[in-house]
C-alpha cells in the first residue's frame, strides 16, 4: 500500500514474509499465491508492498542470474505486489524449530554477511517499482553484544564501509540507490538508539543508516520522541521502520502464568524490565535476561517488556498488554511533523505460527485473514496522523492479461 505524507513523500506501508518459510525460489513464489494476494484482496487495493526475506541461498542465485530476477519480478507484478524493501536480517532457517541465537549468524565480522546483504542489493534494484525513490535493507546491528573485542569491531568496520562502497556500485551498475539499515535489537551489540548513536554515527550515512523496529524500541524502553531526536542529531537516517509491538506485563509477578504461556522453543524472547532504562548496560542482568524463560526465573523488577512481537491489532489478553501506544508515539514523532521521517514500513509479526496454541491461526487462510487485519491496523494509524490515499498501488500491471485473477 501506497500513502501520501503532506511533504509529498510517498510511504510505502507492506508485511513482512519472513513469517513464512519458503527458502528456495518456487516457493517464495508459491507463498505469494497463498498469502500475500489473499492479503490484498481482503484489504481491497490493487498494489500491495511486500517486505521479502530471502535465505541467502536463493538471493545468491538470484544475484547471479538477471533471467531470474526478471521472473521474480513479473511473478510479483501479475499478482499485483510490489517490493521496495527487503529483509536481511535472519540468514537462512528462519522458521526452523529451533532459531535462538542462530539469527545473529553469520555477523558483520564475517565475509557470508557482507555478500549476502550485497546479493539482496542487487536483487532489490531490479524488482523495484519505476517510480520508487530507493530501496532498502535491514539488517543486524553487526552482532550479539559476545564475544565482542577491538579486533572483531575493526573488522565489522571495515565490512561497513565495503558495504557502503558495494552499495554505490549497484547504484552506479542500475541507476537505483539501495540502503542498508542496521536494527537495534535487545541482547545485540547495539540494542538502543543511544547505543546506534555511539556505533554508527561516523559511517557513510548516504547510504547506511538505522531500520527502527517499534518493538525493539520499546523493549529498550526509550522514549521514541527522544530517540528519534538523538538519531536525528547524530545524523543518522532512519531507512526503514518496522511497524511491531510487544508483550508488556506491568505487574510480572501476578501475570507469571499468563507470560509462561508465551515461552516457546523457536525464537529468543529477551525481557527488559522498566529499570533497564536508567542502567549504564542494557543487557545489565539486575535487569535484563535473554529470554523469558531465564526472566520469570530471576524474577527481574518491575515492569517488563518482551521481545515477542505480538498481532498489532490483537494484543495478549489481561493483565498482559501490548507496546501498541509506543507504536503510536513513535509513529507521530515520524510522520506528525512537516517532514516525513521515514519512507518504508514494514509490518514485522514473524512469529504467529508460534503464538500460545488459542491464539495461533488455524490454517493459511486465518494467517492472511490475520495480517491483512494488521496492515488495515498500521494504515488507520496512520491516516489519522494525516497520511492520506497515495493512490494505492501504482499501475495495476498485466494480472488479468497472465491470467492470474484480480
């Protein structure tokens, strides 16, 4: 989905696939059929923005075959979808049984991940839209925060400025600018804005900049005005946004058995309890554990906040609630004002198929029913900070003359 913001900008609203698993190309493509034009249709628009995660294997082939991304990009466009970003954040396996830890690897100290996010560059640049300004790729905050030593950050700063030098010479190859945003992410080396701040702010941010996830940010429990304010004066763009909340338990010792519900073996679940914000160490453990698990063990204090990315428009039952007014205060800091403060949004619920079991889609079609339902959440948040009608969709595209029905 396409909206207007009052300066001109044009914000492009889509989802997330990584909530899917698909890891070779047939069926990223069959994924498409299941999912993403039963999006679009429950919500009624012509073009629909897809934020793709592709395993590095297939952004491999595809890089290497230009055949191959023109057929990508006419599966997209008969199916009336759209991509300007991408996501380059899990690696491969994303939707194992198992992911934890395995997500933050390969890291920027590793040549896998400068050739991935280089790959997914060049495979963005021939599956933009005509009239997109740019794409853009999120991507880890260099790594977890250990092991972490001088040697490994010179390495990672080396790999960025490569990046930044790769990206200008797909820009130059295709006539198409594509940044990278690197994504706080509580327990990474960089969980905070203050801590991007710290990391970032002397890298080429023509072309590498922040992707700012609503959870994250709220599970560092900073104040988005402020944050974006910081980034702001740091220089430091902010590329992409991804639009998620979290569970907060104001009370986690009387919600124990309503946060033991959310505990499940796939994905890292990392608490911060309120008092992390004021803590010289985000991942300090008199407040912080790394999964929820290892929380409700230690008991941490306070309120806490949990990086389990929750429906936007179906927050966890009492006394649990979701960071859904974060959502909005950022949200108003970014697009309220005169100036866009960002161009790409992404829908991020990845982790519905690992939701308690009453809360979990039951088949494809809830799982449409279900983002499609978030994506009209995050566009009615955002036509009431006055984004209107972008027109939606962009040409309509050959799909009634392929064959593949409207």
């Amino acid at each position: 989905m396409r909206l207007r913001h009052a300066d001109g900008t044009t914000v492009h609203l889509g989802y997330c696939t990584n909530v899917h698993p698909a890891e070779d190309l047939p069926g990223v493509v069959a994924q498409l059929d299941t999912y993403a034009v039963a999006v679009r249709r429950a919500l009624g628009v012509d073009r629909l923005g897809l934020g793709l995660w592709l395993a590095a294997p297939v952004a491999a082939a595809l890089a290497a075959d230009p055949a191959a991304r023109r057929r990508l990009g006419h599966e997209l466009t008969v199916r009336g979808l759209e991509v300007v970003t991408l996501n380059g954040f899990p690696y491969a396996a994303f939707q194992a049984p198992v992911v934890k830890g395995a997500v933050y690897h390969p890291d920027w100290t590793t040549p896998q991940r400068s050739a991935y996010t280089l790959d997914l560059a060049r495979v963005l640049a021939d599956l933009l839209p005509d009239d997109a300004v740019r794409g853009s790729i999120s991507t880890l905050p260099l790594a977890w925060r250990t092991p972490w030593d001088a040697g490994r950050a010179a390495t990672a700063r080396r790999r960025l400025d490569a990046l930044a030098e790769g990206l200008a010479a797909v820009q130059r190859d295709t006539g198409r600018m594509i940044r990278a945003g690197f994504e706080p992410e509580p327990g990474c080396l960089v969980e905070s804005t203050g801590q991007a701040r710290e990391v970032f702010s002397d890298m080429d941010t023509d072309r590498l900049g922040i992707c700012l996830d609503l959870a994250h940010l709220a599970c560092a429990w900073e104040r988005p005005a402020d944050a974006l304010a910081g980034l702001r004066a740091a220089g430091l763009p902010v590329v992409k946004v991804q639009v998620s909340a979290a569970i907060e338990a104001p009370d986690p010792a009387g919600a124990s058995e309503a946060l033991r519900r959310f505990v499940e073996p796939r994905f890292l679940h990392q608490t911060r309890a309120a008092g992390v914000c004021g803590a010289a160490d985000p991942a300090d453990p008199a407040y912080a554990a790394d999964d929820l698990d290892a929380a409700l063990d230690a008991r941490l204090p306070g309120a806490w906040r949990v990086h389990y990315h929750v429906p936007l428009h179906a927050p966890p039952e009492p006394p649990l609630r979701s960071t859904v007014p974060v959502l909005r205060e950022a949200l108003a800091a970014l697009y309220a004002g005169p100036v866009a403060g960002c161009d790409h949004l992404d829908v991020e619920t990845y982790t519905w198929g690992v939701l308690p079991e009453a809360r979990r889609p039951r088949g494809d079609a809830e799982l449409a029913a279900g983002i499609a339902a978030e994506l009209a959440f995050a566009r009615d948040e955002l036509t009431a900070l006055g984004l209107a009608d972008g027109g939606g969709v962009g040409a309509p595209g050959p799909r009634a003359a392929e064959g593949v029905p409207s």
